[in-house]
C-alpha cells in the first residue's frame, strides 16, 4: 500500500511539475486587404528558457513572401512565431506590418492556451496612443500602403503606452539626430550624412514598401560620417533604408529615383 501511495504521488508531482512548465501561447489573427488570413504566436515559457530576443528552437522566421502580411519584429527580423520568457503583464511585443495594397485590415485575439486566468491582449497604436482590447473588439482600420515599424504592439495592459513611447524615441534619437538621407538620381547614389563615430560598425539595409530586403551591407565608417550607397541596379521606387549600431537603430523612408 505505501508503495502504491508512494507512486501515485510521485505521478501527482511529475503531472504537476509539467503542467507548471507548460507554455502558454497566445494565438493572434491578421487579416489583409486580400482577404488572405495569417496567425501569429506568442509562447510565454515558464522556465525562462526563451527571452525577449531571438532563440532557435522557440521562434519561427516569416519564410513567405507576401506582400501584405504582419509579423512579429525579432532584432529587425520578422518572425511568424516568437517564445519569450514567464508572462509578465507589463511585457509588449513589436508587431510589423507590411503592406503593399492600401485598405482594410483586421487583427484579432484567436485564442489563449495554457493561462490559469484569461488574460488582458492589447492591440497597442502608438502613433494614435491608442489601446483595443482584442478579447472584446477586433482592431478595424483602413491604412495606406505603407511598412508600419514601430507602430503597433502587442501589450497585456493598458499602463505601458509612455514606457513604449521613450524606448522608441531614444532608440531611434540616438546617434542620428543629426542624420540626413538623401538620393542623387544624376550620380545614381543613396547618400546618408551625419552619422555618428561611436560605433565602429554600421549595418545598413534597404527595403521594398513591402518588406522585402533588397540590400545589406555592413560598414565601417570611423573615419568618416558619409557613407555612399550605389543604386545604379535599384529601381525607381519608395524605399525604408534601416540604419542599426550595436546601441541603436534608425529607419526611413527614401525616394529613389532613375
């Protein structure tokens, strides 16, 4: 009898020791001015295993080539499924959205797996100081063909809007703010000036409207603040140049013309 007692608690512990340690996942729908559907996950780790960057085995890079499509921001990457650490509810998410079509889009709370409670899922707008809350209310809006960085988020609470707005503002203040991007169409060169020296190395992307990057290139500008792209094979176009140190991150729109 003392060893059946003995197993069947030793079941109880393992059972709960797993259910403990079960990831919680947090399923969020897109929907695009197609009409084409895409679902995104987040998965809260109990253990910490995963963290806030990026972690092979927990998070999924986007491999699709869509034109309108919404992913998770993972250190300037974009990602379908991303694996964090314990839920925290003042935790928030980048989201990037990227379209090329103008229209309607919709983002909705499709599921929670996982939480002992249901939890609060925020569709923060930074841009509008904006909250919806994604267990009530879909978020509904009309928006420009546009790539959207910075803008939206995924928050657990309602409290987290001015904490956002300052990491966004001093990552990208710093180092650029003397920065000017400008394209010259006679020599066929993206030209970028008034970089900062403070770090040895720059990595410098150029992005399609829809997210596609077409240019990468890493860059050593301690003895200069200019630096000259050539885009002599890009065509005419709107175009985000990304600008990334090792503390800081910039991107813009930039007109280049043929």
């Amino acid at each position: 009898m003392r060893t059946i007692v003995l197993g069947l608690m030793l079941m109880m512990s393992i059972t709960f020791s797993f259910a403990q340690n079960e990831i919680q996942r947090v399923r969020v729908n897109f929907e695009n001015p197609e009409g084409f559907s895409r679902q995104l996950l987040l998965g809260f780790v109990p253990d910490n295993s995963a963290t806030d960057g990026l972690d092979y085995g927990y998070d999924a890079i986007n491999i699709d080539d869509l034109s309108n499509d919404l992913n998770w921001i993972i250190e300037d990457e974009r990602y379908v499924i991303q694996g964090v650490g314990a839920f925290n509810e003042n935790k928030y998410y980048p989201l990037g959205l990227f379209l090329s079509n103008s229209g309607d889009v919709k983002i909705s709370l499709h599921e929670l797996e996982n939480f002992d409670e249901v939890i609060d899922v925020y569709l923060y707008d930074l841009e509008l100081d904006e909250y919806t809350l994604l267990n009530d209310v879909d978020y509904l809006n009309s928006l420009a063909a546009e790539t959207y960085l910075d803008r939206f988020f995924i928050t657990f609470s309602n409290s987290v809007g001015d904490t956002i707005s300052e990491e966004v503002l001093s990552v990208t203040q710093n180092n650029f703010e003397e920065l000017k991007i400008w394209h010259s169409s006679f020599q066929n060169e993206l030209h970028i000036d008034g970089i900062s020296n403070d770090n040895n190395t720059l990595k410098i992307s150029l992005y399609t409207v829809n997210g596609k990057q077409i240019w990468l290139d890493n860059v050593d500008h301690t003895t200069s603040n200019s630096i000259i792209v050539p885009t002599s094979n890009i065509s005419t176009g709107i175009y985000i140049v990304s600008l990334e140190t090792e503390i800081s991150s910039y991107s813009s729109k930039v007109y280049i013309e043929k």
